[in-house]
C-alpha cells in the first residue's frame, strides 16, 4: 500500500475526552468518596488536560513546520 501525505486527524482531542471522564465519572458513580479521593481525582484530570495542551501545541506547531519533502507541486 502506497503511503499518503493526507495529513492525519488530531490525537490531542483524546486528552481531553479522558480527562472529562476522569472529572467526572468517579464523582458521578462513587457520590460518598472521600474529600482527598476527590481532590487527587481533580489533580490527575488537571495533569491529564495539561498534557493534552502541550500535545495540541505540538501538533499546531508541526501542522505550521515546512515538510521536509519541500511544498507540493502544482498538477495543473
């Protein structure tokens, strides 16, 4: 199979779908958890979301980078 240079969907947006899961399903199925549960919950979510944001400026900042195979030419 022939490799493409179609540019690939974001893998970021996973952050952030695991990080509201982790904000919020615990606290959803679990309503008599501890305080300290919770607050670790919130902080893995946070740790969780930050990543996304460091991985989504990655991705921006390679989406911005020339390719190293030079710009496509013109099929004209």
């Amino acid at each position: 199979m022939a490799p493409t240079k179609d540019r690939q969907d974001s893998t970021a947006v996973w952050y952030f779908i695991a990080a509201t899961f982790i904000l919020t399903l615990p606290n959803l199925l679990f309503p008599d958890m501890h305080v300290a549960v919770r607050v670790a919950i919130v902080l893995v979510g946070i740790v969780i979301m930050a990543l996304g944001f460091v991985h989504l400026r990655g991705e921006l900042a390679a989406r911005d980078r020339p390719s190293p195979d030079g710009p496509p030419a013109d099929e004209d």
